[in-house]
C-alpha cells in the first residue's frame, strides 16, 4: 500500500514515518471536514444501550464514588501538595534574592542585566549545604549565580 499523504513511498499502515494527514494532499479520515458516517455505522451508534439507562447508582455506591473523588480533589491531591511545595521553593529563592543576592554571577561574572538580556531572566540563588538548608539565612549558604553556572554547580 502507499502512503496515504500522497508521497506514494511503500508502507504497511496509512502512512510513512513522520506522515501524517497534514503533508501533501491526503482528504480522507473520519475527522476531516465534510466526513459522513456510513448507514451501518450510524445503526450501530443506535443500537449501543448503556447499563445505566434509566436507573439510579445506589447510596452506598454514591458514596464510594464521592470518597473517591474527594481523595483526588482539594488540599489532599497529590497535585495541589506539588503545587504548594513548588510556591514554597520559588518564596523561598525569591526571599534569597532579596536578603543576599548580588548583581554579577559569583562563578563567570556576568551581570544581571546582561543575563537579563540572554535569558530573560535575573540571575538565581544556588543554595550551597548538602543536604539543603532552604530555610537558612545565612549568607554564607547561599550564592548568586547564572543558569549555566547553576547547571554547574548543582553536580
């Protein structure tokens, strides 16, 4: 079979690798404009019944089902804790910043403006203790640096 975006290479499937209904001229596909579903597919939309047609879960499950989303919901979902946590890590470097940070990289010297310019970024606090002292304020624990600075002094 060849290729169905009009490339006419070889392939098993609909298209070749890195094909796809976008390149060239390829029309078909249920999700292109204009697509119509056959008489036979349409019966078949019909004829599907669901298990809970017209009838109603019962209170106990009611209420297995809303324990189950309260665990996925609100402040005890893992992601609102990744969430607080990744505020809690950007308070704390931008409160470094503000107590101990420096306009030049301490490791290559660029300058903040400079850095600014690159990345469009200021430059950020490396905490230095292993393992980490986040709630330290120490100067001595913290240092200025670039992103690629930062890359550097993390290993």
């Amino acid at each position: 079979m060849n290729c169905l975006c009009g490339c006419g290479e070889k392939v098993k499937g609909k298209f070749a690798l890195g094909h796809n209904s976008r390149v060239k001229g390829y029309t078909g596909g249920q999700f292109e404009k204009g697509f119509k579903h056959t008489e036979e597919t349409k019966k078949k939309f019909k004829n599907r019944v669901s298990t809970m047609k017209g009838k109603q879960h019962k209170k106990e499950s009611i209420e297995l089902m809303r324990k189950a989303k309260l665990g996925k919901m609100g402040k005890q979902s893992n992601r609102y804790k990744e969430i607080e946590e990744l505020s809690d890590y950007i308070n704390i470097h931008n409160r470094a910043w503000k107590l101990f940070g420096k306009e030049l990289c301490e490791v290559c010297n660029i300058t903040n403006e400079q850095h600014i310019k690159e990345t469009g970024r200021r430059l950020s606090m490396h905490n230095k203790p292993k393992p980490k002292k986040y709630n330290s304020s120490d100067s001595n624990d913290w240092m200025t640096v670039c992103m690629r600075c930062h890359n550097k002094v993390e290993k």
